[in-house]
C-alpha cells in the first residue's frame, strides 16, 4: 500500500503517471474493476460535494466496496490516538480517504500502517488530489503539459499550494500564482518547489496583476473565504480588489485558446462572474469531471501499484 499525502512524496514521473491514467478513465471510461474486492473508507470532518462524492462514485466504478465516516463516527472523537485507530483500520480497509482541513502530520500518523494507504483529500495546506485533477482537465484539452502557462489568482489555499508543488513535479509548466500581499501560497511551500525542483523550475509568486507575463493559457481561480476559514482581519475583501476575474481581467491576461478553470465551489460575483464561470472558454465542469476520474487513478495508484 502506498499513501498519497503530498504531491511533495511523489517522483516527476509517479505524477505525470497518474495524471496520464486519469485522462485514459476520462476519456476511455474503466474495463475491468482493479479495485474487485478492496474495501476503501472515506472519513470527512468537514464539508464536501465534489471530493466526497468523486472518491465514493471512483472507488465504486472500480469495483470497490466504499464505507463512509463522518466526523464523529471514529472513537478518535473519545480519545482513540491516530495509531491505534490506523493499526485497526488496515485489518478492515484496503485504503482510508481523509479530509480534515487540518495539519497533514495526523494524516502522516493514519498512514504509519503498512496495511492501509492514505489518501489526502484535503489539509489546511495542500489539496493534492485537485492539483491531479487540474493537470488531467490541461492535458485533456491541450494535449500536454508542456509549454504551458498556468496563472493563478486569489487566495493562497491549498489548491494553490498544490498547483505549486505540481508545477514544480512537472517538466515545462509554467505557474505565476498571483495574490493580493499577505493572502500568497506560503514561503515554506515556495522553499520545497525549490527543493523539489533544484531550482529549475517554472513557479514564480507575485502580488501585482501588472506583472502577470501574458498572454497566458489557462486563468485559474478559487474562492476566497476557503472552507469557511475564518481571516484575521475583518475587512479582508479590501485586499481582493481587482483580483476578481471578469471579462475585462480574463481578456486582459488572454490569448485565443486561453480557459478558464475554477476548482469550485464558486461564489459567483464575488471571484469569478457568472459570464465567465459559464462561458465557453469555461472548463470548469469538466474540471469537476475530474475530480473524480484523479480520485480513481489516485486509489488504484495507492492500492493497485505502477500501471
């Protein structure tokens, strides 16, 4: 069993094998059931539409038997430690998809049993599995990776952060990840692109859409408020001004086969407008589609092994 926990575990070449299997169920659909007879358990401990429901429908199409868990159904609520709790988990479950919003050391802990893979549905500073399902929506439509251009606007989340680490793990894309001053991906992450890449790598992070080097291929958003976290301080919607992403902004930074993608959910009006979030330049609801087709490439990658 091998857990997914960070883009950051990964090899260049693990990623890129992953994204490539995501396109094929995406667009070939699934022959056989790889996953015919595992049992994989998906524990959320805070809300979800599309991460939720793309592991539970991924897992299913692959032929596993798919049991979840909300965040108060495991004794971890009454005092049962994250290794105890794995130690009996990997006699039951093949593998365990888990979204806390919280710090990723208690996932690495759940993933301390040999028995059990763990999967990253989302912490407090990464989203791996979307940056997978952001790079399978790019190389479906464009038919690689390589050469393009990625710009990222708003909040620093973890998608963000995902999309940095992804950046760094793949050969010639190009992220410029562009945030109102004090809302950037974190300087920790920046150091392990660096790490991750020797240096030689394509993530730049700025705070002025002036220096936005265009025309890009793909203009990607998120919302600002992420999963409800609340922000210090209170007139925080000050510093996203001129961050949201009308015509004029997406035309301004645009060439003729530029898209839009959006990991959702949306807050329409205030990040994106409904005519670009529904426009056809729009690859949002594919995008969405793959949520779930990197769900599948990601469990069969952690249960199954190399394809």
């Amino acid at each position: 069993m091998r857990n997914l926990i960070s883009l950051a575990d990964l090899k260049p070449e693990q990623l890129a094998r992953i994204v490539a299997r995501a396109v094929e169920f995406g667009t070939g659909g699934v022959d056989d059931k790889p996953l015919a007879g595992r049992q994989v358990g998906v524990y959320f401990r805070k809300s979800s539409t599309r991460t939720r429901t793309s592991f539970w429908s991924g897992a299913t199409r692959l032929g596993a038997d798919v049991i979840t868990f909300g965040p108060d159904e495991l004794q971890l609520t009454t005092g049962e430690t994250v290794e105890d709790t794995s130690r009996v988990l990997g006699q039951y479950l093949d593998a365990l998809v888990v979204r806390t919003n919280g710090d990723v050391a208690e996932m690495r802990r759940l993933g301390g049993s040999p028995d059990l893979a763990v999967v990253n549905a989302l912490s407090l500073d990464e989203h791996p599995t979307q940056a997978i399902a952001d790079l399978t929506t790019l190389a479906e439509h464009f038919g690689k990776l390589a050469g393009l251009h990625v710009l990222v606007v708003g909040e620093g989340n973890s998608s963000g952060a995902a999309l940095a680490l992804a950046g760094a793990l793949t050969p010639g894309l190009r992220i410029t990840l562009l945030s109102p001053e004090g809302y950037e991906v974190p300087k920790s992450t920046m150091d392990l692109v660096d790490e991750l890449s020797g240096g030689d790598h394509q993530v730049r992070r700025i705070t002025d859409p002036a220096e936005v080097d265009g025309p890009v291929d793909a203009v990607y958003t998120s919302r600002w408020q992420t999963m409800g976290v609340p922000k210090a301080d209170p007139d925080w919607l000050a510093a996203f001004e001129g961050f949201a992403i009308d015509r004029a902004f997406f035309e301004r930074h645009s060439g003729p086969d530029t898209v839009f993608l959006h990991d959702l959910p949306a807050v329409r009006g205030q990040e994106v407008t409904d005519e670009v979030l529904d426009g056809e330049r729009s690859l949002a609801w594919r995008q969405a589609h793959h949520k779930m087709t990197a769900a599948m490439a990601v469990l069969e990658w952690c249960v199954v092994g190399e394809n």
